[in-house]
C-alpha cells in the first residue's frame, strides 16, 4: 500500500569532528538580528519553518517586525530549543532556517539568495550546517550517483537486485555512523531532529540505543520528549486488546467530539489528508465498505492531518464523504496524531465497541475480513 510520508528521512552519513556547545537555555533571552541586503524597508516574519518540511508540519508565525535600510531585529526568550526561520515575503519566497537558541544570533543575507545567509552565534546551527553542508549532501549526491549508474544496466532484474543491496548497505552504514555522531555530539539538536526522521526505519532496541546517547537536558525537549514516548511509551499504552485513550478533536463545525461518543460501536479511525493521493485514492473502497456495515455498527471517523481549514472542508465536499470528520488542523503535531504516532498515511485503526484495539494500520481488506463476521 502506498502511503504519503509525513517526516522527511535525512540520515547520518559521515563522521563529524566539530563539537556542539551544550544545549541548556539560560536564563537570558535570545536576540536575532542582522541585515538582508536589498529588502530596504519591508515586513520580516520570525516563523518555525526548519530546513525541510512536508504538508503535514503546521506553519507557525512567531513574530514579525518592520526592517529599516535592510536590517532586522527580533528579541525574546525560548523555552526549548527549536527550529526557527527569517522569512521576507514580500520580496522573496526563500527563507532562511537555522536552529533557534537564547543567545545573541546575527544573521547576514540578500534578497536574491535568502537561504543562503551566513549566521554566527548559534553552535547548534553552526554544527548542524557542517553536517549537511560537509557530511551528508556530499555523500548523498555520491549515492546518488551510484544507484543512477545501477539503475541504467541493461538487465532490469540485476539492476534492481544491485540497487536494492546498495541501498541496504547504505542503511547498515548510516546506522553505525549516526551512532557515532551522536556519541561524539550528544547536545546536537540538529541530530536529534535527524534520528527522529529515521528512528522509525531501524529497530526500536536501536532506534532506543541510539536515544539514549543524546545528552539528560537534549531528551527534555519538546522533540526529545516526544521520542521518549513513541520509543518507549508507545508499545505499553497502544496495542491490541487494550483501550485506546479517548480523546477529543473539533469536527468541521467546530464542535467537540470525542471517541467515547461511538461507544457501543465498531469505529474505523481513519487519518487522512486532503493533500495524500494514496488517501484519496482508496476512498471508493472505503465508501464501500462503510455502506455495507454501517447498519451493523460500524462507523469511520476520519482524521485530517490538514494544517488549512479551507482545503480540509473542500476535500470532503469534493470526494463527498459523509463519515464524521475531525481535525484540530495541526498536522503531524496535532495530540491525536502524536498519541497514536502517525508518520505515514492512510493510517488505520479499528477500535471495539468497549473501546478496545482490535486492528492496528489493517488493510482494507483486512478490514472487510474482520467486519464480515460481524452477526
């Protein structure tokens, strides 16, 4: 099945050799200033944008001010480490991302090439731009190289059978060097935000391992947290046979609805988007299936990982889709989306009427299986 991925996977690659200051925020505030040549006098945004982001990540603007004869001056306090961006755009659709500390950060930039600024006073994005400005694209154009050369064999089965063994050796290898780099520099947020686009691709005793390396005051984060629980929370509280936590999101009406509303009930609980084709794709087969057991209780309730209100009620008026549907349009970050940590969708789950998991990211027809020996 296919699936729309909601984190983008950058993996270790090589062996970095610069430290990383330690990541605990003092009890100073940070100030973040610095001049973007040509923008003149214009509107500058202070947003959350990180390096690379998908559909699924809601846009948050943290403050903006007005630059005077091309500079800027943003001040404040964090309460976490975080990825920040410098956006202007009324005169550019670049933007510039960085890692966002208490600390005195100058950044130096052009209209024309926003993104490729220069920043001092932030350790963290100084290590975290070596890494994948001297480690990982290198070594990834190279890869690139190699699976391209592979993939053009004439003999189509050996070339798949040879890029499919590249690619697993390049996996093995990114595993043992990520390790490595986080040894050597465990207060890199940068490469904790890197193992949590893999963590879910190796296996949790590693994918544990690899975390518990990271420095006391790194896992404190909001996205430290968050990993300590999908690592070693997860499996204990979602399973099979167990109540699934009830929860309650807004519906496209706003109005508040929560799981224990459908108690009594088979309840598929569909996460979807209105961006995710594969999610699109499948909703005759779903449409199928809820008229042909909605009389014997079962019920869908949709998920949307939509960050847009507007694309979220047009999609289901345009696929006509009459299941409830809620969404609290905060993407990957949204409580329901992390409790039951969705990374990829459609995902399904399909609960008991006494609120019981009976099926965890079940097929389709895995789904019709269950529901067909329903009395």
């Amino acid at each position: 099945m296919n699936k729309c991925k909601i984190g983008l996977l950058i993996g270790a690659i090589l062996i970095g050799i610069l430290s990383v200051n330690a990541c605990a925020q003092g009890g100073g505030g940070y100030t973040i200033s610095g001049r973007i040549k040509g923008i003149g006098n214009t509107k500058v945004f202070l947003t959350n944008k990180p390096y690379t982001f998908t559909s699924a990540f809601k846009v948050i603007i943290y403050d903006s001010c007005f630059s005077k004869d091309d500079y800027f001056v943003f001040s404040g306090k964090l309460d976490d480490l975080k990825f920040l961006s410098i956006e202007v755009p009324s005169v550019s659709k670049s933007r510039f991302s960085f890692i966002g500390e208490n600390k005195d950060i100058k950044i130096e930039s052009q209209k024309d090439a926003i993104h490729a600024g220069k920043i001092v006073g932030s350790p963290q994005t100084t290590y975290y731009n070596y890494y994948l400005d001297s480690i990982y694209r290198p070594t990834k154009r190279n890869d690139n190289r190699i699976i391209d050369s592979l993939a053009a064999l004439k003999d189509s089965a050996k070339s798949m059978e040879l890029v499919n063994a590249y690619e697993r050796m390049i996996n093995r290898r990114n595993e043992a060097i990520l390790y490595q780099l986080i040894s050597e520099h465990p207060d890199s947020y940068g490469l904790l935000s890197e193992f949590n686009e893999i963590s879910t691709f190796i296996p949790k005793d590693t994918a544990q391992k690899y975390y518990s390396v990271f420095s006391k005051k790194l896992r404190q984060t909001e996205l430290g947290k968050r990993l300590n629980y999908e690592l070693f929370a997860y499996d204990n509280l979602i399973k099979i046979g167990k109540k699934i936590p009830d929860f309650s999101l807004p519906d496209t009406v706003q109005r508040l609805q929560g799981l224990s509303a459908f108690k009594g009930k088979y309840v598929l609980l569909d996460f979807w988007a209105s961006w995710c084709g594969p999610c699109l794709e499948e909703l005759p087969h779903l449409k199928n299936i809820y008229n042909q057991y909605q009389t014997k209780g079962f019920e869908i309730v949709g998920i949307s990982l939509d960050t847009q209100k507007k694309s979220w009620i047009e999609s289901i008026k345009r696929n006509d889709i009459l299941w409830t549907n809620l969404s609290d349009l905060k993407g990957r970050a949204g409580k329901v989306a992390q409790l039951l940590k969705i990374d990829a969708i459609p995902m399904k789950f399909l609960v008991g009427p006494d609120s019981k998991l009976l099926l965890i990211n079940p097929t389709l027809a895995d789904i019709e299986g269950f529901l067909s020996t329903l009395p």
